[in-house]
C-alpha cells in the first residue's frame, strides 16, 4: 500500500526552537504548516536554556511575552567572570531598553511546550510528534516535501516550502546537497546537575584561571555545572577517574566545591562536541534550512536558541505572503540567508576568538590575564558591560515580527 500523501503550505522538519517558532508564525498567517519532531517530547536536558532579550521581543510582538513569563524561570539582570580570582561585571542586560532588559533561563522543553500549546489555536496548524524526516521528494530539481516515519507508518508530506530545522545534524540538508563548512573549534563542554551549596554566591556566568573554565548557570532549585575542556579530552579526563575531575572542578569554581559530590557516575556528566559551522547556501527551490541546520553555534555566549529565532522570524517574514499565493520564489530564500548570514558570521567570529581565550585556559599555562590587561578591563568594564548586553542580548540585526498580511 502507498504512503499517505498530505498537501501543505510548509513542512517543517524538526521542532527546535527554530521549527517551532516558524510553525507558529506561519500559522498565525493562515497557512497550513506541519512541524515533524522525531522524539515523543521534548525533554531533552543540557540544550540551549537561555531566552535572550531578543527572543523576548519577538515573543512581544507576538502577544505570547507575558504568558510566557508567568512560567517558573530565572531572570538574570546580568553575569559576572570571574578572571583569576577576580570578580569583573561583563554583561549587563538591564542596560538595555526597557522591557526586554533581562536574560531568562527556562528549560528548552517549557519553551517549546509553550508554543505548541499557543500554536495549536491555529487552525492550519499541525505538529506530528515521534515522526522522523526521512528524506526529500523531488520533482527535477524542485524540493516538494518530505517522506517521514510515524508511528501510524510511512507518511508523504507535499509542501510549497519544505524547511530543514532539524538541526546541527540535518538529514534534510545533505539530501540537499548542502554542505557545511566547518570552523576548527579547541574546545568541548562537559554539562552536569549539582545542587544549590548553602553558601548562596552571585550570579557568575564562570570562573577561568589556570586551572580551567569552570560554568555555573543557576537553575530553579540547582546549578547547570560546566567545565570546558579541550577538544576531545574527555578520554583523557576519564582515565585520570571521577576524583580527578571532581578536585579539577572544585579548584576552578570554588562556591560550588562543596556540592561537587553529587558527582558519583560518568552518566551524570554529558559531553556537548562543541561545533561551528554554515552552509554556504542555505536553500534549493521549494527548500530552506534555518537554525543549526544551516548554521551550528558554540555555546559561547549562549545564543544558540535565539539565533534559530531570528532565522525563523526573518524567513517567516519573507515568505508567508507568496506560501499564502502557493509560491516560494527563491529570491526570497536567498534574501533571507543574505539577511542572516552576516549577523550569523559575525557572531561566529566572536565566539572563535572566545575560543581561542578558553583554549589558552585549559591548556593550564597559568594566569588568564596579565595586571596590565586586568586593570584596563576594569577601567573598561561601564562601557564593556552595555556592549556585551547589546552584542548578546540583542544580537547583530535583530529581526522584528511583520504584522500580519
Ligand atoms: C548540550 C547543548 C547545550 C547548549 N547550550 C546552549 C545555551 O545555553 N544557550 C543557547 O542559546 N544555545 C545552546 N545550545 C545550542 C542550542 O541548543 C541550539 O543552537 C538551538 O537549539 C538550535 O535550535 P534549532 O531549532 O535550530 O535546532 P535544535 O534545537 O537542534 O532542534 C532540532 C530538532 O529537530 C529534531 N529532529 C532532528 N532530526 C529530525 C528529523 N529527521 N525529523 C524530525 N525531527 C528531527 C530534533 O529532535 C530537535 O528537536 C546548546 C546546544 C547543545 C547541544
């Protein structure tokens, strides 16, 4: 027996946050859109938790901004580093304009649970939870949707537009014919849980000396614990045992040195492969990738989620008046890489040198800066801590929502 075949507007592959934003916007535009997501649900721990001020002022122009701030989450006015003992005030969200002045930590998974939930009032609006993407369908050269595994079996979805955001391992994109292009990352991420100490200290995006860089981002009832390490070191970690990493971490993030017990199993501790790469081109006719699918992005500066966001908004905005017309020029798919690609590339640059900051830490040569350089980031730091604000918070060319047609 043949696949059912369902006709949209769009088809998404993956609901991240990039597919999940995308879904709702075109929704709310009247189209028919299906978001596939390949897993039950969307718990999935150590993903990108940070709501940056300009997700929401997307979510504000949405008219979703205060529902979604009545969810238990954590706002952060802004992150102190601790440089070598020294406590230095780098980001300072609540130097940016009202409201959108603080930095939220909600689970990705309330995020995304949220807009399914604002997105299913829409009557065009579908999402297909446990249904993979499995491959493109092509006429000549032309992208007309995707076959998918679901749990009623083999499906068929013909769409105008069928969007890769599936994420920084796209199976949409090589079947494509896209490839990345991949910038050399010295460094990988250790995440794990460890409770609240009952020494409260001040919100500290990290701690980095010659012993390493240590990450504490607070959580509701516990600490998101990081440790950077460098690329590939885990084997190395593992074999010097639990001890070994537990004394390392303690030594670097002294205010959670009493609760780094609660380490007692590897399972505990999970690895991100820190990874950043862009696709050169992002779309084919009848195709566009978005999010990490086109662009993976480091952890630095935790903008990872809000960069998907903007791709979502900037492609919504670009496409929902031809999909509504049953037409997805590629004019307008090109436009949106063209929008995205520099702030995207620019923010990559910055992580990369960020990077090449932290590898110098972990590689245990000692201190991180020198007085002179310590004593000209404290003069700096008023002015430092607006520009990091604006450069994270904000993002290079932040994309506002188009009314609706
Ligand atoms: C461990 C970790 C920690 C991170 N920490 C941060 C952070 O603190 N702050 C931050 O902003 N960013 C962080 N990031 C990055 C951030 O999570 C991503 O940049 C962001 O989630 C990208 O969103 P996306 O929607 O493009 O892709 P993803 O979030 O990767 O979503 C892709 C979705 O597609 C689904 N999927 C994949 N393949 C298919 C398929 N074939 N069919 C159907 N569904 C499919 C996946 O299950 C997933 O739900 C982190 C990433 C990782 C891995």
């Amino acid at each position: 027996m043949s696949a059912p075949v369902l006709e949209r507007d769009c088809v998404i592959a993956g609901g991240g946050p990039a597919g999940m934003v995308l879904g709702h916007l075109l929704a709310r535009q009247g189209l028919r859109v299906t978001v596939l997501e390949k897993h039950a649900d969307f718990f999935r721990d150590f993903r990108g938790d940070t709501i940056h001020p300009s997700t929401l002022t997307v979510l504000g122009e949405l008219g979703l901004r205060d529902r979604f701030l009545e969810l238990p989450l954590t706002r952060i006015d802004g992150l102190d580093v601790v440089i070598d003992g020294h406590r230095l005030d780098l980001v300072r969200f609540s130097t940016l304009p009202a409201p959108d002045d603080f930095l939220v930590l909600a689970p990705q998974w309330d995020l995304l649970d949220f807009l399914a939930r604002e997105s299913a009032a829409y009557a065009g609006y579908e999402l297909r939870m446990s249904t993979e993407a499995t491959g493109l369908i092509l006429e000549g050269d032309r992208v007309v949707g995707v076959r998918a595994t679901s749990p009623e079996g083999e499906l068929e979805l013909r769409a105008t537009l069928t969007v890769a955001a599936d994420g920084r391992h796209s199976t949409l994109r090589p079947e494509a014919g896209l490839e990345p292009v991949e910038t050399g990352v010295a460094i990988d991420v250790l995440w794990f849980d460890l409770p609240r100490p009952a020494e409260p200290f001040p919100h500290t995006l990290g701690y980095v000396d010659g012993h390493g860089i240590g990450l504490t981002i607070p959580r509701d009832d516990h600490y998101q614990a990081g440790l950077v390490i460098p690329k590939g070191g885990i084997d190395a970690l593992k074999q010097q045992g639990l001890a070994a990493f537990r004394a390392l971490y303690a030594q670097t993030c002294p205010p959670l040195a009493s609760v780094v017990d609660a380490i007692t199993d590897w399972n505990q501790v999970k690895l991100l492969s820190v990874q950043i790469d862009h696709l050169e081109r992002w779309w084919r006719e009848g195709f566009v990738a978005i999010g990490d699918a086109a662009h993976a992005m480091s952890p630095a500066g935790g903008v990872g989620v809000n960069y998907a966001i903007q791709d979502a908004v900037a492609l919504a905005n670009e496409i929902a008046a031809p999909l509504a017309r049953g037409d997805a020029p590629v004019e307008r798919l090109e436009r949106v890489q063209q929008r995205r690609l520099r702030p995207v590339l620019r923010m990559q640059r910055i992580q990369a040198a960020v990077h090449a900051r932290m590898a110098r830490a972990v590689s245990g040569r000692g201190r991180i800066l020198s007085p002179v350089e310590l004593a000209a980031i404290r003069a700096a730091q008023p002015l430092i801590r607006r520009i990091t604000a604006r450069v994270i918070g904000r993002g290079f060319l932040p994309e506002h929502v188009a009314p609706r047609n």
